[in-house]
C-alpha cells in the first residue's frame, strides 16, 4: 500500500466582502507566472517522491475569499480515500486551517505527521486576522511528528507566527530558513527529505 501525502495550499480570508474587493482591485498580477505556468513546490513533491507515495492535493473551494466552513465541509470528502498513518501538509492558510480543524474534530485516521509550512496563526503581515479559521487555545494535531518551516523573510506571514506555533505545539520539530519568503520556491528538498526520513520507518 503506498503512503498517502495529502497537501492543502494556501488562499486568503477577508472580514468582509468589501475587503476582499479591495484585494481584488489591488493585487499585483505576476504575467510570467501566467505565461509560463511557473508554479510551486506541490507538483514537483508528487514527481519528486515517486511511485512509491501518492499525493493528494485538493483544490479548496474560492481560495481567495475562503471560508472555514466550506473547506471543512470539502475536505472532509477526502477523508474515506485516506488510509492510516497519512501525512498531512498545510502551506499558509492550509496549515492554519489543519491545525484548527485537527484540534476540533476527531480525525478517523491514524495521522503519521503533521506539517505546516508558513503557516499563519491568528494575522497576516498586514495585520488581517484569519477570521473563520480562528484557532481555539489549545491546539491538538492528532499526532506526536508535527513540523513547522518558517523563512525570517516571508512576506505574508510574519515570522512571530512560528513562535506562536512552537508555544502551542512544544514537541514540534522546526526548520527556520533565511531567504525563502513565503515558502513558494518551485522545490523543496528539505520537505523531501523530512518525509522520506518519516516514511523509511513505516514502509
């Protein structure tokens, strides 16, 4: 039975509407993301691990005005597709939505780890708080491997947020880097290796 990655991306959360016009109305288009399909290290974690794992990415309903309640409701429809000892990645607002929903809900699988990589905790750098995916005070992943990645440089979630993940998860192992930003680089060897680590015990 091959081991089962499921990763939940990122995507923003507005008070209101108007704020989310706002962000519509001044976000900076990146053209040669577009032009060239240049995407993030989740496509090439499933090429990079191989055969040998499989990688599941759900696509969040409306990432840019997203709503815990409905993301809840559509992960939820992975969860009978996943055997235990899975691993579960959040990126930004994915890790936040991971930690809250894990510390709510009793997970009906056997989670092997836990990863959240630039995760937000309760703001953004632009003082933005997350809204429906506020945290409750305690935080319980469901499991004894937490990581946490964090660059001192990310652009959208302010470092402190890494501090506030390592008091609520003290047991958690972490990885601070100097120069990532928001952790999109189109790799990520030190994820790879952490999981491949992880998974040589268990296969």
């Amino acid at each position: 039975m091959k081991a089962q990655i499921v990763v939940i991306h990122g995507g923003d959360t507005f008070e209101t509407y108007d704020e989310y016009l706002d962000f519509l109305r001044n976000y900076k288009i990146d053209i040669e993301r577009y032009r060239n399909g240049k995407d993030d290290w989740k496509p090439w974690l499933r090429k990079k691990l191989g055969g040998n794992y499989e990688v599941i990415q759900p696509i969040m309903p409306n990432k840019n005005n997203a709503q815990f309640d409905e993301w809840k409701l559509w992960f939820e429809k992975f969860i009978p597709f996943l055997n235990d000892e899975v691993i579960l990645i959040g990126h930004s607002l994915g890790g936040v939505f991971l930690a809250k929903y894990l510390s709510e809900n009793q997970f009906p699988r056997k989670i092997k780890a836990v990863f959240l990589v630039g995760a937000i905790y309760d703001k953004d750098d632009e003082g933005y708080n997350v809204v429906s995916f506020t945290l409750p005070k305690k935080l319980n992943l469901q499991t004894d491997q937490v990581y946490l990645y964090h660059s001192k440089d990310d652009p959208v979630v302010p470092f402190s947020a890494l501090e506030q993940y390592k008091k609520a998860l003290p047991n958690a192992q972490t990885r601070v880097f100097e120069d990532r930003g928001h952790l999109n680089q189109e790799e990520f060897p030190e994820l790879v290796e952490d999981i491949s680590k992880l998974l040589k015990k268990l296969l």
